[in-house]
C-alpha cells in the first residue's frame, strides 16, 4: 500500500489508467496538463508495474502498481486529494476510485457527479484533454512529447520493424513483415525486429523469412526503457497499431503504422512523418479476435514499402 515515495502531509493526486503502453501514450497531453494544474501534489499513476521504465519519460508521476480493474487500487482510503479517472467511464473505474474515498474525483458524467458527457468518435489524445478542460485545467491534445530515455539507443539509426502485437486482430502476417526487410535491406537499411519475449519466435521467423542472421532479432533482449530507446533513435518504424507506433509519434520518427481493428480517427498518429495504411471498409472492429482484422490483411507489402519511399528519412 502507497509504496511509491514518501508520505508526508502532501496532498495526492492519483490517476487511474491501469492499461497497456499505448494507453498510456495517448495520455501524456492530460498527464502534462495535470502536472502543471497541481504542482504541490504528489503524482500518482495507478496501472500496470510494468509501465515505470516509461512513465519516467512522462516526468512528474509515480506509478503505483495496480493489476486492471479486477483488484482494489492499493492506497489507504481517505488519503487521495484529487482522483482521475482516465481509465473510462464504466461503473468499475468509478466504483474502483470511490473505494479510496478522495475529496475529488475529475472524471466523465455520471449519474451522481457532475463532467462531461462521454463521446464515442473522438480521438483518445482529445478525448482526456477535453475532460481536463471541462473541469477548468488547460490543456492540450499537442502536448504528446516524451523526455529522452535516460539510456542509449541499442540500435542507433536502425529501421525497427515492430512485429508483434497484443492481439491477433493486430498481426499482419509474418511473410509481408520479411518481404518489408527483405526489400529495406536490400535499399541499405540496417533492420532489426522487435517484440516482447512472447513474440521472439514470430521475430526469429520474419527474420527467417527475409534472409536475415539472428542477431537482427532484439524481440525479447531489450527493458522497456531501451525498446523506448530503440524507437526513439530509430530511422524509421513499421508496425501496426501498437506502443511501438505511439512512441515513434512521441518522438516525432518516421513511421508506417498499419491499421486493423482500431479506428484511425480515434487512435492514429498526430501530424508529422507518418503514414497511415489500412481499409476502413473492411475493417471487423473486433480488437480481441485471435486472427488479423481485414482492414489489417488488405495493407501489402508493396503498400508498406511505397509509403517508406513517400517518407523523408535522415
């Protein structure tokens, strides 16, 4: 309970988005707002332990480890100055933080309290910006930078080419993702694949597939933080619509981001170098099927690779 710092008597804001990488990403603008609204509180991110290596780019927060909606946030009830759901606007978020009794909670309409009614077709960025702004703090769905990574990127200049992805709805198919680096190889990119632990065996495969040693395989080698790194150094980041794709908008690298299940109006990159590809007609929507969403499987290899020489690399 509450082990992230020290207590003291300094007030506690805490906000609730126990979700993955990519959720937290699309809330940094709120999260830079929240830091400058409350600069006297102590800030508290309630989510996956996981996530600390990246909520330290953020600047500002702690994270106090908290697994999903299924467990109590672990902090005594009654010590929460201001509460933040940006975790939704379903009954469990909210029960969740009425449980810990803050003297505030900045959230969405409900029945019993008063803010802004939830929106369906918005983009996330916006999404959590507006709902500050609603309750008087200014801010801005721009403000999506991170820090630099405190350490050096494993793979300076290197094309990333993200391959995994936390749902199949999400997985374009392995042999287009080798017919991308077998083709970017061979224009002289240096590429390397990425991925979690549990997705090195696909990494080793589109390796397989393209021609290339092993050794461009950094899918399950690297911290979070040094995977951040890798992006952030990167030449150019292909991926579909994951952390990957977010942290290369974060850091303003140039990126193809292949689209399935997710709308792009909600979830897409800001302006900048980065190209969009997916079927909207086709698209399922289902973000928790076990295969790849048709939106996703009606993006080529060709398409990826035309969209890369559209793109202005360093």
């Amino acid at each position: 309970m509450e082990t992230p710092g020290a207590n003291g008597g300094q007030p506690i804001l805490l906000v609730l988005r126990a979700l993955k990488l990519g959720d937290l990403l699309v809330a940094v603008p709120a999260l830079h707002a929240l830091r400058r609204a409350y600069p006297e509180h102590r800030l508290l991110y309630a989510a996956h332990d996981w996530l600390a290596e990246a909520l330290v780019l953020v600047d500002g927060f702690e994270l106090l480890p908290t697994h999903g909606l299924d467990v109590p946030i672990p902090i005594r009830a009654g010590r929460v100055d201001v509460a933040v759901n940006l975790h939704g606007s379903g009954p469990e978020s909210d029960r969740r933080l009425a449980e810990i009794r803050p003297r505030t909670i900045l959230g969405h309409r409900t029945a019993d309290r008063p803010g802004p009614p939830w929106m369906e077709d918005l983009h996330e960025r916006e999404r959590w910006a507006r709902l500050l702004r609603w309750h008087g703090i200014e801010a801005d769905a721009a403000d999506y930078r991170l820090r630099q990574p405190a350490v050096a990127s494993p793979c300076p200049g290197a094309t990333v080419l993200h391959v995994g992805a936390a749902y199949g709805s999400r997985l374009w198919p392995a042999e287009r993702f080798a017919a991308v680096a077998r083709q970017l190889a061979a224009d002289g990119h240096t590429i390397v694949f990425t991925g979690s632990a549990a997705e090195r065996p696909r990494a080793l495969e589109v390796a397989r597939l393209a021609g290339l040693a092993e050794s461009h395989v950094l899918a399950g080698a690297l911290r979070l933080t040094e995977f951040v790194a890798a992006i952030a150094g990167a030449r150019l980041v292909v991926s579909a619509d994951t952390g990957a794709a977010h942290l290369a908008s974060a850091y303003s690298r140039p990126s193809v981001v292949l689209f399935g299940p997710a709308p792009v109006e909600l979830w897409g990159p800001p302006p900048g170098p980065h190209v969009v590809l997916t079927d909207g007609q086709a698209r399922r929507g289902d973000i928790f099927a076990a295969s790849p969403d048709p939106a996703l499987l009606a993006v080529s290899a060709e398409d990826v690779l035309a969209a890369v020489r559209g793109l202005s690399l360093d």
